[in-house]
C-alpha cells in the first residue's frame, strides 16, 4: 500500500494515467484495490496536485467503468468456456456467480446498483453473471454507469475530504475506526444471515 501510494504520488502529474490504467488491471482480478486506488486519487487531488481534481476523477471513473466492460465482453463472449482457464475458475467461482445470478433474478439491475459498492470481489462477479446471463449491453451500460459514477464519485470524495482535513479528522481517529469496526461487523452478519437463505433458495430451485 506504501509502495503503491509512493510510486503515485511521485509521478503525480500523471496519477491520472497511472490510476487509470491500475484500474483496468484490477479490473481483470490483477491485485490491486480498486478502493484504495479511488482513495489514493481523492487524496493526491486534495493535497499534491489539486489543479489535477478533474483529471483524476475522471481517470479513476473511466478506469473502472471500462474495465467493467472488459469483464462483461469476456464472460458474454465465451461464458462458461472460461472455467477451462483455472485463473477464472479460482476467481469466479461458480457457486458465486449463482448466487448473484438468484439476485438478478429476484432484484433486476438493482443488484447491480447495490453491488457496486460491494467490494472483496464481488463487483467482477456481477459483471460476468451479467454477461454470462447475456443481459442488454444498453442495460447494462446504464446500470453500471450509474452505480459506478455514485460509489466513485461518494468514495473519491470522502478521500478528497479528509485529505484536506486531515488534521481534524486525527483527533477523532478512535471514533473513526470504531464506527468502521462497527459498520464492517453489522455487514458481516447481515451478508452470512443472507448467504444462507439464498443457499436455501438455490437448494430449492435445484429440487
């Protein structure tokens, strides 16, 4: 994380190239964290280059938007022939992907909406489920457009925030950190209760 925010910032003129570019990668399940990339960028833009606060999001929205394409062309294109390659089977794991297919079923393009913020892995899962399940490119276009220029532009401007009040927020560092702990524990309950009762729904599917 240090490494990756030093190589940044020292080539912060051109953090929006870099960004976006990290972001196409990580779209395709290379290593990097789509999150911490938007929060690098919030940061930079609010105290290294704040001339570049436009360039920047707009690395980190186009970066992340375009590579959801790539999943969704790559899982449309070829579906389930992609289990043959073990990278994608390690990493889209089929109980996953219909799981995720249950919720389109039941909820529409509001999973994609609600996903979208959802991170872990999760968000290239939906991707592909929709182009596996072949959903409309323009539905698709529009739904993650929407969801991905909301949960960038909330995350990349949380970053931009307490970067420039860095110093405020130290103060209140405990608070902070037990309000995260708090809010990741409710998340963590409330997705183990809801994995079980769409096992069961999958089970009786299957029957």
């Amino acid at each position: 994380m240090e490494t990756l925010f030093a190589f940044i910032q020292d080539h912060a003129q051109y953090a929006h190239w870099v960004v976006f570019g990290l972001l196409m990668l990580a779209g395709l399940n290379f290593p990097i964290s789509e999150d911490l990339l938007i929060i690098i960028s919030g940061v930079l833009a609010s105290t290294v280059v704040p001339e570049n606060v436009w360039k920047l999001f707009l690395g980190v929205f186009l970066g992340a938007y375009l590579s959801d394409w790539v999943v969704y062309w790559m899982a449309r294109q070829w579906g389930v022939q992609l289990w043959r390659i073990r990278w994608f089977a390690r990493i889209f794991h089929p109980q996953k992907l219909k799981q995720i297919e249950w919720y389109y079923e039941r909820y529409g393009v509001l999973t994609l909406l609600v996903g979208r913020f959802i991170p872990f892995g999760i968000r290239n899962c939906l991707f592909a489920t929709a182009g596996i399940g072949k959903m409309r490119f323009w539905k698709f276009l529009v739904a993650d457009g929407i969801a991905c220029l909301a949960s960038n532009a909330t995350l990349f401007t949380l970053a931009y925030f307490c970067g420039k009040n860095c110093s405020y927020f130290v103060k209140y560092v405990n608070i902070v950190i037990f309000s995260l702990f708090f809010i990741a524990l409710i998340t963590f309950i409330w997705y183990k209760r809801n994995k079980a009762h769409v096992a069961k729904a999958l089970e009786k599917t299957i029957d």
